[in-house]
C-alpha cells in the first residue's frame, strides 16, 4: 500500500501532457480532474496551474511543479518514490478507496502513462513492489488496452524491426510465483531476447540463483517469439507468444556466451506457450500455459503470472 495513503496525503497533478493521475491517495471525498476524470473516492482538491495537494483531510495548498520531489523519506530513512507507490496503490487499493466505473476511464493507459513516468533505471523497482497477486492484477489491467483500439496499437518491441534487428540483444529481470517441483526455480530470474539471420526473434529464460543458473547452462530452455495474438485456453487477447516447441532450434548465430540449444526438460518440452501483454514501456506482464501434446489433456497454467521488466543496464 502507497505510503502516501497512510499518511492521508492526496497530490493531484494536471502538468503531465494535460492527463491527470493521483499521486496519493486518501479516502475522503471524490478526487476529479480537470477533464472530469474520477479514479477513486478520496479527500477534496482545489486545481491551479502548478500540482494540486490536498493535505490532512481535505486543507489544499498550491505546490509549485519546480518543488516538487519524486519521493517521500519514510521513518527508517528509506526513499519512497512515488509514481511506483502509485502504481501499487491502483492494484491494490485500500478498501476505503473504492475504484470509480472504469468506462469513465481506460485503466491500462493509466498504467501505461504511471510506467512511462518512471525514469529507467528505477522501473526494475516493481519487481520487489508487485507480488505475484498484484502481477495477476496488472495481468487483467493490461487487458483493458484491447477495448480502445488507439491503445491495443500501442506497444513496443524493437527486435521484430529495424536496422540493428540482427545485432539486437536485450535482457530483462523477470518475477513470478514459481510452480511444480520441475520449475520451482523459477521465482526471480532473467529473459534474453534476440534476434538471428534466419529472420526470427528468439529467447531463452536463464536463472537467478548459483543452483539455477547451472540448470539453466544444460537445459538454456530457448524459445521463438511468434505472432500469436490470443491466448489459446481462454481466447484472451495478447501481442505476441514465446513457444518453446521441444527446444531443439537449428540457432547458428545464437550471442556469443549462450550455450547450444538442447532438447527441454519436462513440462517445458509439453507443448508451453508464454503469451505476453505490454504493461507500459520496458515492462511487461505474461501468462505460462501448458497445452500438452496429447490431444486429450486439458491445458493448464504452468506458474504463476509472469512481470517482466526490461533491463537498462
């Protein structure tokens, strides 16, 4: 929960590209934006050209953008930033928050525009922000998007495209909430994307930790990114598809480092699909379906949703 709830602080700013999103949240009474926007009932603001702050229930005072900090100090002397605190506070609101009608807003553009906020090398934050319910949460969140089709257009992913798309290699931190015994491994760990001669986009899932890591040089667990635009199980929207196949990929240019591509270990060689929706920039939020090879078995979720924040570094 954002600090800044507890603390019953409301920060409303208009100065962001003319769209309004709460920094704070309190629960007092509706918090409106100039646009007639509503994204919670909380304490009672006054707008001006600069942030709008509305403090100890409902005293407002004007705060210049110029003295504005991106954070707050908390008592054990930690930094509080508040754009991510935002973010977690809109997953999981306070049962004194009650959210508003969401035809009145799209909440994924709120998302998108919260991430976009974030400067770079503070959004890995949200690996250690968002657990795995609230990474379910952003997973429905950023369903939302397909209802506009201006935003459902609305993503990034450089490596289908562009000059460089060959020497293109990208890493990202990812998190879920691990699974069976066979992948228990998988809690906190790394992506790797690139690109290869033959035209395709690849990847491969590599381990955090000393024990996984090992595992992950025999069995790199490599996969191809594919245009696959639905989630097969439950007929969900999603931009594209990581299908692992039986990992046997003929690779010839794979980045120097990586080991040769091997045959999968179960359950990754029964048929696992990872179907991916763009969060906001650099993140995104994926679901691990296991849809078996036989053709009587009943596909399952294989873990927990997966949040994949790309690294900057």
């Amino acid at each position: 929960m954002a600090t800044g709830v507890n603390k019953a602080l409301g920060v409303f700013s208009t100065n962001r590209n003319g769209f309004p999103f709460p920094h704070h949240l309190s629960p007092r009474k509706p918090l409106t934006s100039s646009k007639g926007l509503e994204l919670y009932e909380h304490c009672k603001v006054s707008f001006s050209s600069g942030s709008i702050r509305a403090i100890n229930g409902g005293r407002s005072g004007y705060v210049s953008p110029w003295d504005e900090k991106p954070y707050e100090i908390l008592a054990n002397g930690k930094r509080a930033y508040l754009d991510e605190q935002d973010i977690v506070t809109f997953l999981d609101p306070p049962k004194e928050l009650i959210p508003l009608d969401s035809s009145s807003y799209n909440p994924a553009a709120y998302i998108w525009k919260k991430i976009e906020d974030i400067p770079e090398e503070r959004r890995h934050r949200l690996l250690r922000l968002l657990n795995p319910r609230l990474i379910s949460r952003a997973w429905q969140i950023a369903g939302t998007r397909y209802e506009d089709p201006k935003l459902a257009k609305r993503w990034e992913f450089n490596l289908l495209s562009g000059e460089d798309a060959m020497k293109s290699l990208e890493y990202y931190n990812c998190r879920t909430s691990g699974g069976p015994f066979p992948i228990a491994w998988i809690n906190f760990f790394k992506k790797a994307i690139f690109s290869c001669k033959d035209g395709n986009t690849y990847g491969r899932f590599i381990g955090g930790s000393v024990l996984s890591g090992l595992a992950s040089k025999m069995s790199p667990l490599y996969f191809v990114v594919r245009d696959i635009k639905e989630v097969m199980s439950t007929e969900q929207p999603c931009d594209f598809t990581y299908e692992f196949g039986d990992g046997i990929f003929d690779l010839h240019d794979y980045p120097e480092g990586f080991p040769r591509p091997v045959k999968h270990p179960y359950p990754f060689d029964d048929q696992v699909f990872v179907y991916v929706r763009h969060l906001g920039p650099g993140v995104l939020v994926g679901q691990v379906w296991q849809e078996g090879r036989a053709l009587d078995q009943v596909p399952q979720k294989l873990c927990g949703d997966i949040l994949m924040v790309k690294d900057y570094h």
